[in-house]
C-alpha cells in the first residue's frame, strides 16, 4: 500500500497522470471543487490534480498467509496444534474495491495482512472446537473447506478474497495423534490379516470344487468306459454264441448227413447180398 502523488510522468499545468501495472490498484480521490468521488484505475493510468487530488495504491498480488492455532482443544477436549496455509487477495469488483479502501488505504502491508490473518484465525480456531481430532485428521480438505466457507464472507467485506486454503500440519502434546495412528495401523494390518484369510478360504473352496468336478468328470468318463466295455463284451459274447450255435449246426448237420449216407451204404449191401443169396435158392 502506498499514498501520494506518482510522478512517473513530466508534470503537466495543474496535475499529474499517475499510471499502474495490472497488479495494483491506483485510487484517486478528490479533485477540483470539492469532488467527493473516487476512481478505481487497474492497468491504466488516471489523471491527479496537484493539491486537491489524494493517490493510493492498494496491491492486487495474492499474499500468503500462515495460520496457526496453538493447543485448542477440540470437541473432545483434546488439545491440539494447527497450522494451515491461504492464499488471499484484493478483489477487483469496484466494490469489493472501495470496501479495501476503507479498510486499509493509510495502514501499511503488515498491518493489512495482520488483520486478515486474525479472521482466519478466529474462524480455524472456532471450526476445530466443533470437531473431533479423527474428523480432523481424516479429513483434512474438508476441515479446509469448512474454514474457507466460514471465513470468505468476513473477509470478503473487507474486499479480500481467499484463494486457497490448505491444513499444513497438525500436532498435539499427548500423542494422541500416534496413538491414532497405532490404532489406525492395527487395524488396517487387521483388515489385511481378514482379507487374506477369506481369499485364502476362497481360493482352498475353489481348489476343492475344481477337485470335485475334475473327480466327477473322471468317474463320468470311467463309467461310461466301463460301459462301452461291457457292451462291447455282451456284443463279442452274442457274436461267439451264434458262431457256436452255427458251428454246431454245421456240425450236426454233418453227423446227421453222415449217418444218412452211412444207413444208405449199408442198405444198399444188404439188398446186394439179398440179390446174390435169391438165385441159389
């Protein structure tokens, strides 16, 4: 922040143009016959009158902050230590200008930024008595959002807008944050030890239906060997019986066929020997 006259260009009969760069802000104020008005200049550059005309510059530039709030307890009593990091600014809304202005044309870049971190801080430290050291932790961009939500609009009707805002690191005195961190561990280690056993549990249940289906297929497959093979046996056993059966046809038709040539021989030299045996008589 600065006041006065900027004489960056020669002097001109009855004033002075005053110019800025797009991070600041020239405010002039006053002028010839009592005029109350102000004007805002970004970027440009603005006509001053010499005795009548008053110039300020407020910087655009965002400003980083640090707040940190010291062994408050939270909504369990637990006394903790926080600091974060914002980013903040002047808004360029003419409005939101003039309400800079108000505030802190005159004060210096310290006292500007003492003030805004003081509402930041007001706002951290009231968001943390409601909370409780897991929500906390856990939550870390929550916890800032909830800061950033409350705060902007304080620090908004001082024409400061509020960037970013972040939770840089968070202690306490009865590690109570290391036993968290214990518990936290063990039960994740807990949950690793459970996942591990199911999977293992579902892949032995798995491994144990694979063995059965493979058993099942090969006791399918060994039945349907045994009963082909026993077909093929009762196929091979009607084919050896009616090949006996007709070995024996054959066969008895030959004894049968023998016996017959057999008795007609032997008719035949009984009626031979008759023959011969009728002349002697």
């Amino acid at each position: 922040l600065s006041s006065g006259i900027n004489a960056e260009w020669p002097l001109r009969p009855g004033g002075n143009i005053v110019t800025v760069g797009p991070h600041e802000c020239c405010i002039v104020s006053g002028g010839c016959c009592g005029t109350q008005g102000k004007s805002y200049v970004i970027g440009g550059w603005a006509w001053a009158w010499w005795c009548v005309s008053q110039v300020d510059k407020i910087s655009l530039r965002s400003i980083t902050l640090s707040p940190t709030i010291s062994s408050v307890e939270t909504s369990e009593g637990v006394a903790i230590t926080c600091s974060g990091v914002a980013q903040v600014c002047v808004m360029k809304d003419p409005n939101m200008l003039e309400f800079a202005a108000e505030q802190f044309v005159g004060k210096s870049q310290a006292d500007l930024e003492d003030i805004i971190l003081q509402t930041i801080e007001g706002h951290f430290r009231a968001i943390l008595g409601t909370m409780t050291v897991e929500e906390i932790y856990s939550d870390r961009e929550g916890f800032a959002k909830n800061v950033r939500a409350i705060a902007g609009p304080d620090v908004s009707k001082m024409g400061i807008r509020i960037i970013s805002f972040v939770i840089q690191n968070i202690t306490d005195n009865v590690d109570y944050l290391r036993s968290l961190g214990v518990k936290r561990a063990a039960e994740v280690k807990r949950d690793a030890d459970v996942g591990v056993a199911n999977s293992q549990s579902e892949s032995g249940i798995k491994t144990s239906e694979a063995e059965r289906e493979h058993m099942q297929a090969k006791y399918e497959c060994d039945a349907r060997i045994a009963e082909n093979k026993r077909s093929y046996e009762l196929k091979q056993a009607e084919f050896n019986q009616e090949v006996n059966r007709s070995k024996a046809e054959a066969e008895l038709a030959y004894e049968l066929q023998a016996a017959k040539e057999h008795q007609t021989i032997k008719k035949e030299k009984s009626t031979d020997c008759d023959s011969a045996l009728i002349p002697l008589l």
